[in-house]
C-alpha cells in the first residue's frame, strides 16, 4: 500500500514535494490544498484533486501524512499546530530561535489528537542539525561552525515579502571566505554572527512604496537580519525574473576538534551541500520524513518529533535487511 501524501500550500516548496513523491515508488499524491482559487492552480499529476485549504479537514481518511508547505514567518506557527489536531504532519520550520517553543505547541497538539508532528526537517534546520549533533558526540572536545550560502533563502526572502509595500525580494546568504578558511585550517576562531556572513537582499518595491522604510524594516528584522551585515538593493521586476529566478544554496557544518590523551591530534569534520534548486532539495527531505512520520503513526507513536528523534532506517524505504547488505 503506498503512502498517501496531501500538500498544504502549492508554492516552490510544494511543487517540489510533488516532483519528490513522484520519485518514490512507495508514495502517492492524494491531494493539493490551496489558499488561491483550486480551479486556478494546475499541478503536474494526473488525476489528483486541487482543493480549498478549509476542505481538508474532511479529508483525513484520504491522507496518511499532510505535508506543509507554508513560510515559516507566519504560516507555520499557525498551520502545524492546527493540522496535527487531524493528520500527521511534516513542516520545515527553520526559525532556529523559535523552534523549542514551536516543538511544544505541536507536542500538546499532536498528543491531543494521537498524531505524529514531525518539524524542522529542512537542510537546516534538518540535515545540517543531525551532522552538528554527531560530529558533537564524536568529538566533544571541540567548536561547531556553520555557514550558509552562497545562496537563496526561502525562508528570509519570504520574510522580505511580507512586508508591507514589497511585491517580490530575493535574499542571498554569503559567508565570510576570511573566516571558512580559518575554520578548515583548525584554527578555531571565535567569531561573531556578523563575522561569518553577509547577506544579499533584492527587492522590487511595489508603485510609491517608502523604499527607505522597507530597507529599515529588512535591516532591523529580528531574528532574520538585525545581527547581520545587510546591503538591499532595489531592482525592476524585469531584473528580478532576468538576473534571479533560481534559487540555488547551499553551505558547510564543521566541527574542528582534538583526539588523543593530550588531545595532540587535530580533527576536521566536513560536511557540505551544494544545491541547485534550494526548495526541491527541502521537498526531498520532507518526504522523506513523512516515510517516518508514517511508520511511526503505524507503531501507535504520537506526539512532536525533530530530526534528532528520527531512527535513519525510518527514512528510507528499503528493508532493514537490505540496508545492513548494501549500505552498512
């Protein structure tokens, strides 16, 4: 029986979950849910229902795990608490200094109703987060570094976006090359947020818009930009769709540690990503959380899980039989 899978939010994000399931003979779309028009969104599946975000709630016998595809600004601090009250659910929630009290409110949802809320399971947070933890636990003696980029943030163009008089923006996380090369030759620097990345942003102002304003209210935002040194350009709409329509990323978690009775041996733990499509990238990684969300969900497991809960073999649709055989 293939697991069937709902997409809430049908965007770059959700598109690409689409694209994902496709990829996974263990899988099927059941349905896409929509905040525009249904009859308005055309979706590469044949034979699968568009439907009103407010109609999926009658759907719950239809779908084993709902992804959602929201921004993590305002969407999903609302949406994951609210529909693991009826399916099991997958987010990508990646404002790190939310995500503890983001956990609790889809903890106490998820256990009410006796689902699986499994978040934060984008690259980072997500992949990244699981390569610090284990490269933490192999070498406790030591300092973590991660850097983002050179690329396209969904999550801190999408908080450009929401604010008011901006028609569309692009921001760009670039790191500091001074500082990754002092980090790779074991130097263990101590740096700054600022001393380790950039940021990039383009915006197209919508007609009469305090641009001013709008480069205050991008520079200042907490969280997503007030730590960082921040340039904004504003460009056309033709620039925008001409000079950025991909959204390429990417980055590096590493940790620089000693071994050794004396800790006279130096070790680098390096683990990189380089992606040309940022959200089809993300969408792999929640499908392939909702492969776990599911098992679990079967086992009679409820509640709110991260990446750091996650036993690797539930993400994987091969037996454990053929892991051990090919992979261990």
């Amino acid at each position: 029986m293939s697991i069937r899978i709902g997409i809430l939010g049908y965007g770059n994000l959700g598109r690409g979950v689409e694209c994902a399931i496709k990829q996974n003979p263990d899988m099927e779309l059941a349905a896409v849910f929509t905040r525009r028009a249904p009859e308005s969104v055309r979706i590469q599946t044949q034979g699968v229902p568009v439907c009103r975000i407010e109609d999926a709630v009658q759907m719950q016998d239809k779908i084993d795990v709902m992804i959602l595809c929201g921004g993590s600004a305002t969407d999903l601090p609302v949406q994951t608490p609210e529909f693991v009250q009826y399916f099991n659910v997958i987010d990508s929630f990646d404002t790190h200094a939310k995500i503890p009290e983001h956990f609790t409110a889809v903890d106490e949802a998820a256990k009410k109703s006796g689902k699986v809320g499994i978040i934060s399971c984008g690259w980072d947070p997500g992949m990244f987060s699981l390569n610090r933890l284990y490269a933490n636990a192999v070498l406790p003696q030591g300092k973590d570094y991660t850097f983002w980029g050179k690329g396209v943030s969904q999550g801190h163009s999408d908080a450009i976006r929401r604010i008011e008089g901006v028609a569309d923006a692009r921001q760009y996380t670039i790191p500091v090359d001074e500082a990754l090369a002092s980090v790779r030759a074991g130097e263990n620097p101590e740096l700054t947020t600022r001393q380790k990345h950039t940021r990039e942003c383009f915006v197209v102002a919508q007609e009469g818009a305090d641009k001013a304003r709008i480069e205050e209210e991008i520079k200042t935002m907490p969280n997503y930009f007030d730590e960082y040194d921040t340039t904004v350009h504003f460009i056309s709409e033709e620039e925008m769709k001409r000079d950025h329509s991909g959204i390429p990323h990417g980055g590096f978690v590493i940790r620089s540690g000693k071994t050794g009775w004396n800790e006279e041996f130096g070790n680098v733990i390096e683990y990189s990503l380089k992606l040309d499509s940022n959200p089809a990238f993300t969408s792999s990684i929640l499908v392939a959380f909702a492969r776990a969300a599911y098992r679990l969900a079967e086992e009679g497991q409820s509640g709110c899980r991260t990446v750091f809960d996650i036993a690797p073999a539930y993400l994987s649709a091969k037996s454990g039989e053929e892991l051990r055989r090919t992979m261990l």
